[in-house]
C-alpha cells in the first residue's frame, strides 16, 4: 500500500546554515563544511520557516511505499550527523591491546597515516591511511591509546575496520584477545 504523503522536519540550530540544490545538501557551521547527495533516494528537501520563525528542513515522499517512508528518517538521521560534524566534529578512540609482544605505533606523513609494527611479535608492518579531513594522534594521557578526529562521521569510521584488522588467527580469540579495539565514540565537544 502507498501512502500519499509522508513529510517530517527538522529544526536547523542557530550558526548552521544549510543549502539544498538539486538533492545535494550543504551544511556549513564553526568547524567547516560538508555536503551529501540524496539524489539515489526519491525524496524532496525544501528549507521553511514555521510560525515562531525558526529554520527547518523538510523532506517529503509522495507515493511512496514503506521503504521510501523510511528512507525519510534515514535522510534526516544523515543531516543531523552533519550538523553534528560542523558544529562538534567526532572523535574515536582507539586502545591497544596486548599480553606479552607490545604493539609499537608510529604516526606519519603529519598525522594521516599510521604504521602498525610488533604485533605478536610479526615482522609484518600494517599501514592505514586516514581519509580526507581526518587525523590520528596519540593520546598524551593515556598509554597505548589512538585518538581520530574528523567532522564527517563516516570518514573518520572508515579507518576503523582497517586498524582493527590487526587480531589473531589461528589461535582461540578466547585467550588470545591482542589487538586494536574502539574504546569510545563521541564528539570533540563533549570533551573539550
């Protein structure tokens, strides 16, 4: 069954500015400016005002069945992750872990890539590369531990399966739990 006519909104914060053209949303707030194409979804944005005079976006499904009706959520859940971005920014952190061989980190080409060394005691060197707007550090107050920070939430994510592809194999993953594991998501707002 189709529904006619499925609309939700979203109130715009104060010192965020969006543009829609064309099904490509731009947001720009304090940490910078970031922009995501909706066009594979059949959907419509249009920015309005309500009575009180605030800001909102709004998206719009005619016809449609019950997945375009949840695409909306979907698209007003990626939005929010970008004001999010322009306005916090997101930081992961990252731990080593290790019983006997300590892994060695070593952070490169100006904190966008980092090089893995010493696990279990493997020659093998892991390199990962940080995408674009991304950087890595090491945390000055904890040991062993990485900090990536970003605005856009999905690629400061990204690197994540690439560092945590350091684990154990051959072995029972019961005993043997060494290496990279996420220890907290947030934002660089919350922290500050």
């Amino acid at each position: 069954m189709k529904t006619i006519l499925s609309s939700e909104t979203m109130d715009i914060p104060e010192g965020v500015t969006i543009k829609v053209k064309a099904k490509i949303i731009e947001v720009e707030g304090p940490r910078g400016k970031l922009s995501r194409n909706f066009k594979h979804l059949n959907l419509d944005f249009q920015l309005i005002k309500d009575e009180s005079g605030k800001r909102k976006l709004k998206i719009d499904a005619w016809f449609g069945s019950r997945k375009t009706t949840a695409a909306i959520r979907t698209a007003l859940s990626h939005v929010e992750n970008l004001i999010t971005g322009v306005t916090k920014g997101y930081r992961y952190r990252m731990r080593f872990v290790y019983a006997h061989f300590p892994i060695n980190a070593a952070i490169t080409k100006s904190n966008k890539s980092i090089e893995i060394r010493n696990f279990l005691g493997e020659k093998k060197v892991r390199k990962v590369d940080m995408l674009e707007g991304v950087s890595v550090v090491r945390s000055e107050k904890v040991k062993d531990e990485l900090v990536l920070d970003g605005n856009d939430i999905e690629l400061v994510s990204q690197p994540l399966p690439l560092l945590t592809r350091c684990h154990v194999k051959k072995k029972d993953i019961r005993k043997f739990l060494d290496g990279i594991y996420v220890s907290e998501k947030g934002t660089i707002a919350d922290e500050e």
